[in-house]
C-alpha cells in the first residue's frame, strides 16, 4: 500500500472522486502535507499554495494557465491535471511521478508542453544526473554562435562556451549536443559512471519540446525588444512584473521597481532635432544596463521614461543603484556634434510588498514616486512613502 499525502484548499466533487478512488486503488491517503507524494486539489495551480513536505506533487484543479504550470513545476517536481481528465490519468501520473523519471512513454509531453525552456532543462539535466549517476552537471543553450549557461548545479563555471570550444567537447566525448541537428544545447556531466546511451535515452522525444521552447522565446525576445535601444519594450514589462512578483511572493522575498525620466527631452528634440533626442536616450539605456547586475531588466516603458526590474532587492538597495545611475549619467555628457550636453534623470523607487500588493499597484508607486522627483526639482531619487 503506498501512501498519499492529501490537502485540499479548495473543496470539490472531482476532489472527492479521486480520494475515493486512490483508496479504491489501496492506497491510504493521510490528511495534511507529509514526506512523498502529495495530492493538492485547488482551484488553480499557485506556488503559494506548495507546502513545505512533499516530494511531488500531483495537482488536481479546475482550470489552469500556461504561466501557472510554468510556476508550480519550477519550485517542485509535479503534474497538473485538470479535474475533467479521467481518474486513471492521475493514477498513471502518482505512478511517473513516484519513479521520478522522464521516461519517453508520453507523460513528459502532457506535463511540459505548457513549460518554459528554463523549466524543461532543469528537468533534463536532472534526468540525465540520474540516469548517469553523475556528481553534477550544467547544459548550455546556443546563441549565435556562443554557447551561455541556463542549467546547472555548481559544478561547472558559468562562463560562455565559443562554439568550437563546445564541440571540442563534444569531439573528445566531455559534452553532449542537445538538438545535434540545430546544435542548440550543450550538456556536460561531472564524472558520470553510466554510458550515454544509458542517460541520453529518451532525449530524443524531447528534442522537438526543446526547439519548440526555444523558438518560442527567441521570437518573444525579438517582439520584446526596443527598438531604437538596448533595453527591453513596455510589453515585456507588462508579461514579465507580474512573474517577478509571484516569485517573490512565493519565496518571501521583495522585488523593486525603478522608474527613470530623461529630464527635458523635448528641450533637446526641439533645440537639437529628434535624431539627438534618439542619441540621448541610447547612451541612457547603455549607462543604464551597464550599471544593472546580471539579473536586472531594464526596459524602455516608452517615450523618455525607462525601468528597472530588480528581483530580490529591497527599496534601499533600487535607490542606491538609481543614485549611482543619476550621477554617472550626469557626469557623461553626451556628444552631438561639436557639442557635449549634459543629460540629468529624475527617478522614483518602489518595492513589494513594501509599498505594493501587486505588479500593478508596484507600477503606480514608482510611478507616483517618480512625479515627485520630477516635481519637487529634477536630478534626484524618490522613494516611494518616503
């Protein structure tokens, strides 16, 4: 008899029929989260609903989003099924899930196909740790023709792999191409005691799950992008602060927002031409992004106005990067022909859940906060309820 952990925040009669099912099937299912599987009947997947026990967990709910799975199965192994799905379909999934293996028989597709790439080589790379018996591993996915870090556990150094590099790898059998065909990803394992063949198996059923992910964030990318800088467009903005506050929120951490105005632009379009005012704001966003650490986003929210996104930073740490960035910004003037101009910002700094209950609500704070540095002088940071 294997047993099943049980919560149910969120009470229903399909809830009721697997729970009479499992033990139908002799399993004995224990009231509350506990080591091993766990089932969890809600409404939605949430990440703020995932308790501390639980290995894996089979999510039992009336309606999902792709960005909801996508949240869940990044912070725990899992599937989500909806609860109009037959009940053998989660009697199969406890069964995957309790192997904790991807397997090729099907299951890896109807629980990934809503996933993000990040998410699907998390799942590899442990696969192919396991299968292997290895101490570690990392998989790079290809840019151009540079091969950058977006899975690993430590083992090996982030640095970027020059395409040669990384096939030398692959020629004296240190790595393994992911979509040999696209040369898209590179997996490398630490000490690995099992052939290929054994923890290569079944990546092949993945691979049309990888490129797929993959072509659906290189086109994102492009259709987030500014176009006249170096920074990200008011649309990734809007799909990507509503992620970064459910993350922090599900890991009790803060996120700030920095909203940032070029001071007197339409000055310098109207005494020097748009074409300057175009010059002024790519050394802007280049000053900018140069100033953010590696997991900050910059975007341009449009017009003369930027944003920074800076995941796990409280308030204190997002005004002391937009001071740093008021004065260098000030202290480079910018050259447009015979002629150096000097460019000031004005910024307002909000933070979640300091002074906001969500992605919206953060924008509407820095952006109040920002109307006040405008107000009371230019040239300086406000924070917000300060």
């Amino acid at each position: 008899m294997h047993r099943i952990h049980w919560l149910e925040p969120h009470p229903s009669r399909a809830g009721d029929a697997l729970r009479e099912a499992l033990a139908g099937w002799g399993h004995e299912v224990v009231p509350g989260a506990g080591p091993g599987s766990l089932v969890l009947v809600a409404e939605r997947p949430d990440p703020a609903l995932i308790p501390l026990e639980g290995s894996e967990i089979l999510w039992w709910v009336q309606r999902a989003e792709a960005e909801e799975v996508s949240a869940v199965l990044g912070q725990r192994p899992g599937w989500v099924l909806l609860q109009d799905r037959p009940l053998e379909a989660a009697r199969e999934a406890l069964r995957q899930l309790r192997q904790r293996d991807l397997g090729s028989e099907g299951w890896l597709r109807q629980m990934l196909h809503l996933a993000t790439l990040d998410d699907l080589l998390k799942l590899m790379l442990g696969r192919a740790i396991r299968q292997s018996r290895a101490q570690g591993g990392a998989i790079w996915i290809r840019k151009e023709d540079t091969f950058f870090q977006r899975a690993g556990d430590g083992s090996f150094p982030e640095a970027p792999l020059p395409r040669p590099e990384a096939l030398d790898l692959v020629h004296r059998g240190k790595g393994f191409l992911l979509a040999a065909s696209e040369q898209l990803g590179l997996l490398r394992l630490v000490d690995p005691r099992e052939p290929p063949e054994r923890f290569l198996t079944g990546f092949g059923d993945v691979e049309p799950l990888l490129l797929n992910a993959w072509r659906l964030e290189e086109s994102r990318a492009l259709s987030f992008k500014d176009d006249l800088t170096v920074a990200q467009n008011r649309r990734c903005l809007e799909a990507e602060l509503p992620q970064a506050v459910r993350a922090a929120a599900a890991k009790g951490e803060s996120v700030a927002l920095v909203f940032i105005d070029v001071d007197d632009l339409k000055q310098v379009n109207s005494q020097y031409g748009h074409p300057a005012g175009s010059i002024v704001l790519e050394a802007v966003a280049r000053i900018a992004q140069r100033l953010c650490r590696a997991h900050d986003r910059l975007y341009r929210y449009g017009g003369d106005e930027f944003c920074i996104l800076m995941p796990g930073t409280l308030a204190r740490g997002a005004q002391k990067l937009a001071e740093r960035l008021v004065q260098v910004v000030l202290s480079q003037p910018v050259a447009l022909g015979d002629e150096r101009l000097a460019i000031s910002l004005s910024a307002g700094v909000a933070a979640f859940p300091e002074h906001a209950d969500g992605a919206g609500h953060l924008i509407e704070e820095a952006d109040r906060a920002l109307l006040r540095a405008k107000r009371e002088g230019k040239r300086q940071v406000v924070v917000a309820g300060a």
